[in-house]
C-alpha cells in the first residue's frame, strides 16, 4: 500500500494543529480520541481570538459597530453552516449548544406536541444515549412506546428488521447516521425513503459523519439533522439543528426567554422568527463564528479528501488491529480499501480491562478512550461493559497507527505476563 495521500493530506494539515505538537510522559502525542472531540485547527482558534479581541458584543441587539460587527459574522456562519450541508436556506439552521441539544429540541419542541399513546417511535440500539433518552422522556410522557432495530450478525443496522417494524403507527424514526461505537455507516437515504413512504418524519444524527463526508440534506431528504461543533474543528458549546423549514415554522419554541420573541406582553407573547424563535438567550456568539471558520477549514480541503483519506487510514488500522490475537473489534469489516465504515475501532482484548489498556497507553503518549461511549444499551448487548476506542481524523497518519499497534501489542503482552 502506498501512502501517497497521506503525505500530502496530514502532512500538509499537521501544522494546522499545534496542540498536536508535544509529548506526553516524554512521547510524542497520539491523539486517537477524536471521535470524542476533534482538535481545532489554528484557523478556528485565531477566529475566536480575533472576535474576543476586536468584535466582542451581543448580537441582534445595538446599533453601535461591535454590535454590528458580531451580529454580521455570527450570521455570516449560519450561511456557512447552511451551504455546508446543503440547506435550502439559512432559517433552516438554528445554532445549538451541541447535537445532544438540538435532538431535546426536537423532542420537546415536535414529539411532545404529536405524540400520543398508541404512537410508535423507531430508534436503534447502536444510538447515542443523547438520541435514546430524550425519546424515552418524551414517549414517558406521551404513552408512545418506542421500536429499536438491531444488528445483523455483521454488527451493521438490520435494515431489514427496520422495514418489519415501521409500520403506520410510526411518528418518528431517529437514527444514527455513523455510529460512535461500531462505526458502521447506515443506509441513511434508503431509511429516510421508507420512513417517509409511512408518513413518519426522520431525525439523523450526524455526529460522527458532518465532520467526516459530504453531507446533503436536501439530498438525503430528512426532516431534521443534528450536529455537535466540537467534533467538526470548532469550539465546544456550539452546535446545530438543522430542520426542514416548514416544519420548524410550526414547531413550538423549546426555550423561552429574550432573542425568541417577537412581542411580549404581561400575559402572553409572540414568537419571533426563523430561526431565531429556537434560539433563547445570548447565543455562544464567538463559537458560532468559530464554528464557521472550522466549516470554511473543512471546506477548503475537501470533504471528499477528508473521505478518501480517513478510508487509507481504516484500511491499515484494521489490517494492523486484525493481526493482534484475542482482540475483538465491534462493527462491520472494511472492505480492503477502507470502505463501509469509519475511521475508528472499538474493541477489547480477551481477558484485559478495556480503562487498564488506555490507561498504560496514555504512558506512551497515546490518548484513545474506554467506557461505553454512551452506547450503554449496545455494549450491552456484546456482554461487555465497555470498551476501548481509537478514533482517527485526518490529521492522524499511518506512522502513529505503527507506533499504536505496537504500543498496544506490549502492553497486552505485558498484562498477559502479569496474569501467568
Ligand atoms: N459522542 C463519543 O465519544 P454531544 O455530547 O451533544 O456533543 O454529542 C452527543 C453525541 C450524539 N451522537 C453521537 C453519534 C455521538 O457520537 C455523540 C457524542 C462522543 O463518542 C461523546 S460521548
């Protein structure tokens, strides 16, 4: 294999991201956790600091320039935000504290006004607990029940339990598009048909993929799509919903309070308009204009490059992983060239706990994470009660693969010697 892109993509980016450059416990940084929260490029961080530095002020409210100069460029990243993804337009956008925010919205705002009991919600059980417990609130209190599709014996979505479940009691379909734990990319376009060939409207949480492909939503025809700023370049405390705009006129506001409103009165109010009516309160102004250099960032490479790249890398991970005996990834295989499924591994070693290994890792300098990634259900149902992850972006590279898989190699070799 050759690593032709490799040099030219992470190589070229690597200095875009100084904190990738430092030692821990005297090792090179290994930064395999960014599936978790990416790293910002000096792009991003330089945008916070010239807004913090020169344009500081609340937006939509003064006349004077500062005021005039946050508002435009807090603005100007929700039509990045918007042509990034393909939205029809920019009320379609409405800034977030993160995905997990956006989805409550979501469940609050749509499914506690169109639920009822008898109503059925379809989710999976590979979802974020983010996409699983706003849902069991809310049909909690609407007596809707919910619908999980399971796996196939690949470990990929069983779409074909999926078309035995939906059925027209079915309001809301909210599914993964890539998941944080298998990694498996779902037939996202192929759910959304269906779903809506039953009436029911569709969520898609694109945590893991808005940072990772190209993504359309006009193509992909979902009602709403969520996303976390954080995993994407940018800030944390910034995110989005996107929804289709005729459904998001009619949804009532989530929260309540300045910004939202159009008048208020002592005994009623009305709501402004969209998108604003979602967003209540001093928005994270800087993050948002953060989050819009992280979108121009992205843009710039490509995310068709990113794609490829992040293929060569799952590619060699997995040929690297595979060769380690007793280690179990969950997930569907990629193809040889890295196809179907992102560029992270979740696994564990027979017999070794999945927090001892990344824990002796980060001795060597390599941050990977354990635990259940708030897939509690999923890991469930692999007997497991964890474990570990390496999550890669494009700034990684095959040379940190190596020196990974070794890493691991001698610290299994090193618990297997202990437990003789
Ligand atoms: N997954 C991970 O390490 P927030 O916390 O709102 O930014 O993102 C929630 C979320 C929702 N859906 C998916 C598919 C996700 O992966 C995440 C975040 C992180 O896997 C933190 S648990």
């Amino acid at each position: 294999m050759t690593f032709t892109q490799e040099k030219t993509l992470a190589a070229k980016v690597r200095s875009d991201f100084p904190i990738l450059d430092q030692e821990v416990d005297e090792k090179p940084l290994i930064y395999f956790d960014s599936a978790a929260t990416s790293q910002k490029p000096l792009a991003v961080l330089n945008t916070l600091r010239n807004y913090y530095e020169r344009d500081n002020a609340n937006v939509h409210r003064g006349a004077h320039t500062l005021s005039i100069r946050a508002t435009e460029a807090y603005e100007g990243a929700r039509d990045k935000v918007a042509k990034f993804i393909n939205a029809a337009s920019r009320q379609e956008i409405v800034f977030t504290r993160n995905a997990t925010e956006a989805i409550n919205i979501v469940a609050y705002s749509w499914g506690l006004n169109h639920l009822k009991a008898g109503d059925e919600i379809i989710l999976s059980v590979m979802e974020h607990h983010s996409n699983i417990v706003p849902w069991q609130i809310i049909a909690q209190k609407t007596g809707a029940s919910i619908k999980y599709v399971g796996l196939t014996e690949s470990e990929e979505l069983d779409l074909e339990q999926f078309k035995s479940l939906i059925c027209e009691r079915t309001k809301i379909v909210a599914i993964a598009h890539v998941s944080n734990t298998l990694g498996c990319i779902n037939p996202v376009e192929e759910i959304i048909a269906i779903a809506h060939q039953y009436g029911a409207k569709i969520l898609i949480d694109a945590c893991q993929s808005v940072p990772h492909m190209p993504i359309n939503v006009q193509a992909m025809g979902c009602d709403w799509l969520v996303a976390s700023g954080h995993k994407m370049l940018a800030p944390t405390g910034i995110g989005f919903l996107y929804g289709k705009q005729a459904l998001l006129e009619e949804m009532p506001p989530f929260f309540g309070g300045g910004e939202m409103i159009s008048e208020v009165y002592l005994d009623h109010f009305t709501c402004g308009e969209l998108p604003h009516k979602f967003e209540a309160g001093t928005p994270a102004i800087g993050e948002a204009i953060a989050l819009g250099a992280a979108v121009d960032y992205l843009t710039e490479i490509g995310l068709d490059n990113i794609h490829t790249y992040e293929e060569e890398l799952t590619a060699y991970l997995f040929e690297k992983l595979e060769s380690i005996p007793n280690l179990r990834i969950y997930g569907p295989k990629p193809t040889k060239d890295g196809k179907g499924r992102a560029a992270l591994a979740s696994f564990n070693v027979e017999g070794i706990h999945a927090s001892d290994l990344s824990t002796l890792l980060d001795r060597e300098g390599i941050a990977i994470r354990s635990g259940h990634h708030c897939t509690q259900p999923l890991h469930r149902l692999f007997d497991a009660s964890g474990s570990a992850r390496a999550s890669l972006y494009f700034y990684n590279t095959c040379e940190e693969i190596d020196t990974f898989v070794k890493a691991l190699k001698e610290t299994i070799d090193f618990f297997n010697s202990v437990m003789e």
